[in-house]
C-alpha cells in the first residue's frame, strides 16, 4: 500500500508511526515542523511569506516524486497550513484524519472535518458530540525487560506553566509521604517561588530522552491540559514499561486496561496518594488487551486491514 503520512511531528511519535508502516508499506512521512528553515535570518517582514512559500515547495516535491497514493493520513490536519493540506488532499483516493488533541485546543469545523473519509479522534467527549470515531492513541516501544535500575519513585516531563500549581500539590503529598527522589521536569521559564522540587528547563526533551527517565522511574505522573479528555502518549508509555500512572483523567477508568492497582485517578486540587499504590507491585495488562495498543493494532483499525 501506498502512504501519504502529514502532521507537525514536534514530540516525535509520528515517525515512531511511519517506521513502522514503512516496514511493509511504501510511505511519503512529510513532517512539517521539520522542514526547511533556510530563510531564518531574513528580514522578519518577509521572513514567513520565504518559509511558507520554501515549505510549500518542498510537499510538492515530495508528492510528486512518489506519485499517487492509496491513502493519506493526516495527524492534527488543524496544525497544518492549508495550502499543503490541498497540495495533499490531490494526491490521494483516501483521506484519513487522526486527532491526538482536543477541539479546546486545536477546533476544526465540521465542514472542515467533511473534508476527510474516516475521522478519528483521541477525545471520547469530542468524537461523541461531532459524530467522530473514538481512538486511543498507541504504545510505540516494546515491553521493557524486567530488572532494569530504577532511580527515581515518580517521573513527570511537561510543557508550559498552566498545569505547574497543580504539580506542586501532587510534590507536597510526596514530600508528606517522605519521598523525596522524584523527578518533576517543566518546559518553560522558572516560575519565582515555585516548590523547590520542580526543574525548569528551556529545550524541549528528545521522545529517547523522556524514554530513558521513564524507565528509570517507578510511576509516570499524567496532569491533563485543560479541556481534555482523551488520553496522553504517558498511559501507553506506561503500559510498554510497565510504570504505574498518577493522573487527573478520570476518563482512563473507562478503558479496558484500566486497572486500580496500576493506575491512580487523585483529585487535581487535592491530591491523595496511598502509600499502598506506591509500594505494591505492578500488574501486567493482559496480552490480548495489550496488543490492541500496539503499532500493530492502531493501523490495523486505522487502515482497516485485517
């Protein structure tokens, strides 16, 4: 089969998605957060019509080199210019469209949503209401061997300083508890007065280097943006390492992998942390449940290939 994959690939999980096609497929990936920047020191009134304009020429060719393809898939069509969606949307017979974010994020219209054959959505609020189909996102690693060092009790890495207040509640229970090697990591700039146990920093983390911390962590913390309902990339990394999770998505009790003893729904302006969800040993996921988070099962129900 013949792929068109488009998205802004900032976190690095959608060429995860396209190594994995091109195993068996033959892929166009066309990530538009890496493109060309050759125009960044032009004068800065025309800097962006050079880099739209330098961008734009760079799908053409692409697309053209490859010819037409069998299906398109289009993750977060929202980030991506429109002009490159049209160049696209005339090389291919299908047009998919996955959502890793919510509308309170990046809204689409519906008539911009009627654009696409299949539609699907990571948020199981905004698949209902606008008539998308629901999809989880997808583990991207194989299971960890067990036995690995582990050197911190809690790990989180996230972006910007809206959810920060609500990291601090979560390290006042810790330092409570007296667990004081945890690892709280914010992109953005240092917030005056902020728990001493929370590091800023200004570049963001490679996806092999957020990795490496979850390994070496026994609990993922996951505190959801505002507006969101469907779950981060931290559940499935969690499930390929087997981590425990402490999160505000409640709506993670609604999958069938849900299990009490691995995953922790607490209360974002009140955190509460057994010492018992701590120190008790992780449950495997069972192996049916598992696969159908995998690569494997994602583009099986993506691509409907059976």
């Amino acid at each position: 089969m013949k792929i068109l994959l488009v998205c802004k690939d900032i976190g690095g999980y959608a060429r995860k998605l396209a190594n994995h096609l091109m195993a068996e497929n033959e892929v166009c990936f066309i990530d538009t957060s890496s493109m060309s920047e050759k125009f960044n020191r032009a004068p800065k009134i025309i800097r962006r019509p050079l880099k739209h304009w330098a961008q734009l020429r760079q799908i053409k060719k692409a697309i053209r080199a490859s010819g037409r393809f069998d299906v398109a898939l289009f993750i977060n069509p929202a980030q991506i210019d429109p002009t490159q969606l049209a160049v696209a949307f005339k090389s291919c017979d299908r047009k998919i469209a996955y959502l890793y974010d919510s509308f309170s994020r990046w809204p689409m219209s519906r008539e911009q949503l009627a654009e696409y054959d299949e539609v699907f959505s990571f948020d199981p609020e905004n698949a209902k209401s606008h008539g998308l189909k629901k999809l989880h996102n997808f583990i991207y690693d194989d299971h960890v061997v067990e036995g690995e060092p582990v050197e911190y009790s809690a790990i989180v890495v996230m972006a910007g300083k809206d959810r920060v207040p609500a990291l601090e509640k979560l390290a006042q229970e810790f330092d409570r508890l007296g667990i004081s090697d945890y690892k709280f990591m914010v992109q953005c700039k240092p917030i005056p007065g902020a728990h001493p146990g929370i590091t800023f920093f200004a570049q963001r983390m490679s996806l092999e280097s957020v990795g490496e911390l979850v390994k070496r962590s026994r609990i993922i913390l996951d505190i959801s943006k505002p507006g969101q309902a469907g779950l981060s990339f931290r559940f499935f990394e969690a499930m390929a390492s087997r981590k425990k999770v402490i999160t505000t998505n409640r709506s993670v009790v609604d999958y069938d992998f849900y299990n009490p003893a691995n995953i922790l729904v607490i209360d974002e302006a009140s955190p509460v942390i057994p010492e018992q969800f701590i120190n008790e040993p992780y449950v495997d996921v069972p192996e049916q449940i598992y696969q159908k988070y995998t690569l494997q099962g994602w583009t099986r129900t993506v691509f409907s290939l059976h």
